[in-house]
C-alpha cells in the first residue's frame, strides 16, 4: 500500500492545462491552499492545507490520513465545493470532460454533484415528513429514474444495509445515528457516481453493516470507481484503501 504525503512549496501553485492532466484519472487535485482567517481574533490567518496534491485512477480507494485538525476534513469539504481553495486546482473528469472544481461556477457545481461527484458525509439532512425511501432515492429521480425503479434500487441497498423495512416509509427524523447513516449510504450508492467521497462512512455502524459498507465499496472499485475516504476505522480501510495520503499539522 502506497503512501503519499502533503507537503509545501515556497513559490506558489504551478497551473496546469488539460492537456497536462492523466489520461486515465477522474480526480486530480493539483497544489491546493486553504486557509482560515479568525476575524473575531484579530484577524489571525492561519492555513490548514499548503500545496496538497493528489490524483485518483478508476478502480482504487484512497484514505485520507492524520491527526485531528490535520486537515483532512477541509481537504474533503475542499474536493465537494463547500470550501473555496485560495489557490489550486480540482480537476475532475465530468461527462467526458475535465472541469476545474476550483473554478466552477455554482450552476456547473450542482451539475457535477449530480452526475459525477457523490458524498457520503457523517450527518444526514432531514426534512420532516419525507420518508426514508425517498430521501434515499430522491438523487436518481433529479437524473430522470422513474420514481419506482428509483426506489425499488434504493430498497435493495436498504434490504443489503439491515435497515428494518418498517423505517423506510417512515422520517429519518428520530431515526439513530446509524440507521441514518445507512440511509445516507444508500441515497450515495444508489447513484453510480464515478467519483465517490467518504467522510467516516462506517463511524456509527456495527461490524455486520461495516461489512456490507466494504462490499460496497469493492464494488464500486470493481465497476471503476474512483474513491477518496477519512475512515476512523483502521480495519475498513486497510481493506479497501490502495493508497494513503497523509496530512500533519501546519505550525
């Protein structure tokens, strides 16, 4: 298993054209900064990510590795648009063609999250009086799933995943942590997203569940996917991560 390693440059992000990206990657992260500024501490700057590249092939799962406050989650939040990077690229292989994540406008953005970019996170979004089942099959139905067949996908995930059927038409609302989990998983799974983000997918599962989370996973690498993971697990991720990329906190 390989291990890669962020580092710094003194000298700023080197940009790339297409034509320079890997021809057979879906992802590639290309010298990444991000910092935060504490404007309620005199303005205080501090980076969390410098110079953090990666590129990610079909088939293989990377794992995200380090210390809390590392900068993992930020790397994570980083690739999905919810953070803007202050310098570097995110290129990613949308529909046949390479889109830069970093520069996006939020239209292209919603367009990538729906047909290319998929995120499980550790927290599912409720709507009251939505059900399970639809909140799980809600993301094939906007690419135009027949609502049946979009559901009938998401109760065999939910049947794999343990989840009791008298949930699924019930409000995910007062359900645990890791039966809203599960939902999550399978609202993510349901789509065959070519590039999958994982952000502790098994944190609040029992070792039955992790089990059918790594079938999942191996999968979704079998059909070519390409995966990028923080797992708290030290077990689920030697299973299924390829390579490693280590964070270590910034002075």
């Amino acid at each position: 298993m390989q291990t890669l390693q962020t580092h710094a440059r003194q000298n700023g992000s080197a940009q790339r054209s297409v034509a320079d990206l890997p021809e057979t990657a879906l992802l590639q992260a290309n010298q990444l900064y991000k910092g935060f500024t504490l404007h309620n501490q005199g303005g205080i700057h501090f980076p969390v990510l410098r110079d953090v590249s990666l590129t990610v092939n079909p088939g293989e799962c990377v794992a995200l590795v380090g210390a809390s406050g590392s900068g993992k989650s930020t790397f994570m939040r980083s690739l999905y648009a919810n953070y803007r990077t202050d310098s570097g690229e995110i290129w990613i292989k949308h529909r046949g063609q390479w889109q830069d994540l970093a520069a996006c406008e939020p239209h292209a953005i919603m367009s990538i999250r729906r047909h290319t970019l998929g995120y499980i996170s550790q927290f599912l979004r409720v709507i009251p009086r939505v059900s399970a089942l639809e909140v799980a099959a809600e993301p094939l139905m906007e690419l135009g799933v027949e609502p049946e067949a979009a559901k009938d996908k998401v109760r065999s995930l939910f049947t794999r995943l343990n989840l009791p059927e008298r949930l699924w038409s019930l409000s995910p609302t007062t359900f645990s942590g890791g039966e809203k989990q599960r939902v999550n998983i399978a609202r993510a799974f349901a789509v065959d997203y070519p590039v999958l983000l994982l952000d502790e997918p098994t944190s609040a599962l029992d070792t039955a569940n992790q089990e059918v989370v790594i079938h999942l996973i191996e999968e979704r690498k079998a059909e070519g996917g390409a995966l990028i993971g923080i797992f708290h697990d030290d077990d689920v991720r030697n299973r299924v991560c390829n390579r490693f990329l280590t964070f270590r906190p910034h002075d």
